[in-house]
C-alpha cells in the first residue's frame, strides 16, 4: 500500500512539474555538485543576493512582496520561455529517465515531512506533556537565538546549509564532515 501510495504520488508531482521539466534538470545537477564549480556558483549566487539585501535594507514587507513578485513573473515566464527557445524533440530517453529519478527523489522527500509531521501530530494527542515540553524548550531557544543572532544573517545561513546540503549529501562530504566532528568531540573529552 505504501509503495503504490509513492507511485500515485510521485506521478502527480511529476504531472505538475512536466512544463519545468527542461529546467528542473540542470538546478537538479547545479544542487547535486555534477560540476566542481557548482558549489561556487550556489554560494557566490546566494551571497551576491543576500549583499544586494543587506546594501539596500529594505523594509520586511518589501523583501516579501519582491520576492512573491519574482516567484510569480518565474512561474508565468519560465513554461513559455521553455516551449519557445527549445524544441520539444531535445526531450530523450535519457533525460526522461532522469526527470523521473528526481520527481521520485522529491516525492520521497515530501512524503518523509508529511510522515514527520504526522508523528508530530500525533505525539500531540498521545503524550502532550511531553510534545508541549519540547516545542515550549525548542521555540523559546530559537527565540534565544533570533534576539541574538541578526535575522538576515540566520536566514543567509539557513539557505546557503540548505541548498548546499544536496549536494554534500550526493558527494558523500556530509557523512565525513559529520565523523570528523564527531571524532573531534570523541578526542577533546578524552584529553
């Protein structure tokens, strides 16, 4: 039941992504690392943008109606741009069997969050003393650190870990990253 629940779902997803399918290809091997210089490019793009925004201190609202306005200009643009500068015949087996390999990825992905958010959910109505414990202790250390930490700098490092985690991930780095830390606690309480 679960496998044809992925199915059903990662065929809906693909469905929805079909007129981006030309575009989701190369953010797919720009987030994954295919070049060397991607990881540059992912880094140099987000910290120009995140300049550009400390530069101008825009106000919260405009950062926000900006932002919206550019997601939208995208999304009406993007599907015409696409079926006018690249012939439907480019689209292969190969490339076909990728954009399946990444609709499933994605599917995966968000099937794992709607799980998360269901166990959330239910340790709610299950041991609430415990749930309300947690989120109490959890969003008063954000707040914590929201007050502390600049929120353009919290939110710049959010996304940079975000979009550079795919990529870690695929190259193996993340894995190694994490057991030389590990090791350097390991090696710090012991002397």
């Amino acid at each position: 039941m679960l496998d044809f629940e992925k199915e059903k779902y990662m065929k809906q997803l693909k469905k929805k992504m079909e007129c981006w399918r030309e575009i989701i290809l190369p953010l797919n091997s720009i987030l994954l690392w295919e070049k060397p210089w991607y990881p540059g490019l992912i880094f140099g793009s987000i910290s120009i943008i995140f300049l550009l925004i400390w530069l101008t201190e825009p106000a919260f609202l405009t950062i926000i109606s900006i932002s919206l306005l550019v997601l939208a200009l995208t999304d009406y643009l993007v599907p015409i741009l696409i079926s006018t500068f690249i012939p439907s015949n480019s689209w292969n087996g190969q490339k076909e069997r990728k954009f399946d390999e990444i609709c499933q990825k994605v599917s995966e992905t968000i099937l794992q969050i709607k799980s998360i958010w269901k166990s959330i959910l239910s340790a709610r109505n299950n041991r609430p003393n415990v749930y309300y414990g947690l989120t109490t202790v959890c969003l008063s250390l954000l707040a914590w650190l929201g007050n502390i930490v600049n929120n353009l700098l919290l939110i710049y490092l959010m996304l940079m870990v975000t979009l550079l985690l795919p990529g870690l991930r695929h190259q193996g780095r993340a894995q190694s990253a994490i057991k030389w830390v590990y090791n350097c606690l390991i090696h710090h309480k012991q002397a």
